[in-house]
C-alpha cells in the first residue's frame, strides 16, 4: 500500500467516524425531544380543591367514625377531627375502609386511623390535611388533586 491509499483509508475513516458521530449526535437529540415531548404530553397537572365541611357534613362523620369520598378519609374521635388524603404512600392507588384499618387494595398496605403505616409494603403514613375553620362553625380542608 502506497503513502496516497494510506492517506485515503485514514480520510475515509475520518469521514466514517464523523458519519457515525452526526447519527449518533441526531439520534440523542430526537431522543431528547421525543422524552420532553411525551412528558409535556402526559404531565399530570394538580388542582386545588376546596371542601367545606356544613353542619350536616360534620354531624355525619360524628356519626359515622370514619367517612370516604373521593378524595380523603375523615376520622371523628374523641371530639377532634382528622383528615387524610386517600393516596396510598406506596404507589398511589386510594385506600379503602376494611375492618377499621384504611388498607390499600393495590398491594395490601394497611393504615391506622391516624394515617400511620401497620403493614407495607408502604413506610410513610398518609398525608394529612389541616382542618380548618372555628369548631361549632364552618370547617374546611383543601388540598391538591390530579385534575
Ligand atoms: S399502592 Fe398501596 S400498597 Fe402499593
């Protein structure tokens, strides 16, 4: 091999590399924005939520101990309320009143009536949620949801 084929397999390699380095380069890139595209696509906004708590409302879960909507858990006793959100602290799936305990059908986390882990696989107890207002008078909670 002459000097002048030398010279064009080491330039042919050069221009290879740098082929294969712009592909390369071009591919992150829609990669990169295929990624940011799907996240601004499927983000989940939260959504503020306010509700208020009438007299009706508070002599119910009075009554009842314990009371599920949607959203949140409301705990009545010994005259002081509690509020929790519904979210299990494992992966998110809504727990469930069963036997007194708050438990999660998802993969059987179980929470006491103040929101504490008893069984996992979830560690962290649920969110709580002030209560606010004057007792005797207008209560309410407000909190975010995935709107
Ligand atoms: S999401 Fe509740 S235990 Fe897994």
């Amino acid at each position: 091999m002459n000097d002048s084929s030398q010279d064009r397999v080491g330039s042919e390699g050069r221009r290879g590399f740098l082929s294969r380095s712009w592909k390369l380069v071009a591919g992150l890139v829609l990669a990169t924005g295929a990624f940011v595209g799907y996240k601004m696509i499927t983000r989940t906004q939260l959504v503020r939520k306010k509700v208020v708590l009438d007299a009706n409302a508070l002599a119910t879960i009075e009554e009842q101990g314990v009371v599920l909507d949607n959203d949140v858990v409301y705990v009545a006793e010994s005259g002081e309320l509690r509020v929790f959100s519904r979210v299990c602290t494992h992966l998110g799936c809504k727990v469930e009143l069963r036997d007194g305990d708050l438990v999660c059908p998802c993969h059987g986390s179980r929470f006491d009536l103040r929101g504490a882990p008893e069984n996992g696989p979830a560690t962290a107890p649920l969110n709580s949620i002030e209560v606010q207002g004057q007792v005797g008078g207008d209560r309410w909670v407000e909190f975010d949801v995935e709107g």
